[in-house]
C-alpha cells in the first residue's frame, strides 16, 4: 500500500444503538459505507489483529484514543479502529476500552481488508485470516500516509509493533502539518 491509493468500495455491516427499541438490546442493523466513513473528512484509519487481544488493547488502541485533541489539532476529523472482528465483537470491544474518540470498524468478513492488501492467515496461533497491524492517514477515500508493521506474511511467529503506533503517526503529522 502507498500513498496515493483510492480506498475500496465495501458496505459494513453494522449494529448501532436506537434508545427507540428499547429493552435489553437497543441496537439495529445499519449499513455503513467506504464512502460514509471517509468522504470529505481526514482521518486516521488503524488495523489490527483482533479486539481483545494484548497488544491491541493495551499499546495500540489506547495511543490513538489519549491522543485525540492533540490529532484533531493537526487536522484529523476522525480516528477509526478496524479489525476483522463482527460488529458484536467491535461493540463489545468499544463498550470495554470506554472507547469516547476511536470510533470502530468492523470488516467481519476481512473484505476491506483483503482489497488493502492486508489479509494474513494467522491459524498458527487459531485465529484464522486477520489483518495485518498498519496504520494510515486517509483523505477524502485516499491514501495520505501509510504506515504498515514489517515482515507481513501469513502465520508470521511475532506480532510487531511500532510503524502502526499513535506516536509514529502523531510524529508524521507534525513533520507535514
């Protein structure tokens, strides 16, 4: 991936809380599109591994979230979290990180993904396919900056961290503001 590439066109499959329900479990279906995401808005886009995992959750996720006033200064309108996890798991994950500034993804079905170039088959440790860690400052759908973790490749034995990290990208912004 590079800068300069236009994101795939994919529907995501979402589940979104409507107090109008009511009961135990006020959420709904809604589709939510590339374009609904990004179009017209510059964001910040991170993938990973899987919600609930140790480096996820603990380095990663956290980075992007306490930082958020000092992206939207440099710019950034949004900041999305995707994993190839289904909207269940992304709530859930959300719910539990007391998520207030990422916002997630999910691409339960790793379409988005696969068309990104990131999909790795991690059976090795049972998780089967999932995206491969990177980060990215997204533009109106397109590419601005990418930032991929090395060494991609299926049933990789390490899960690298560090291009993909908060303070990387933070660190890019400041150098191109």
């Amino acid at each position: 991936m590079q800068a300069g590439i236009t994101l795939p066109n994919i529907t995501f499959h979402t589940r979104v809380r409507d107090e109008s329900i009511g009961g135990d479990n006020p959420f709904r279906w809604q589709d939510v599109t590339t374009a609904d995401y990004f179009a017209g808005k510059r964001v910040i886009l991170f993938s990973l591994p899987g919600a609930f995992t140790p480096t996820c959750s603990t380095m990663q996720l956290p980075g992007y979230e306490n930082g958020a006033a000092d992206f939207a200064a440099l710019g950034i309108d949004e900041i999305y979290v995707m994993s190839v996890n289904d909207t269940f798991v992304m709530n859930k994950w959300s719910w539990d990180q007391k998520l207030e500034n990422v916002k997630v993804i999910p691409d339960g079905a790793g379409e988005f993904t696969r068309r990104m170039g990131m999909l790795v088959d991690k059976s090795n440790i049972g998780f089967g396919l999932r995206s491969w860690r990177y980060a990215s400052v997204i533009k109106d759908g397109v590419v601005e900056a990418w930032f991929q973790e090395p060494g991609i490749e299926d049933n990789h034995g390490a899960d690298p961290y560090g291009e993909s990290s908060a303070e990387t990208v933070m660190a890019w912004l400041k150098a191109n503001a």
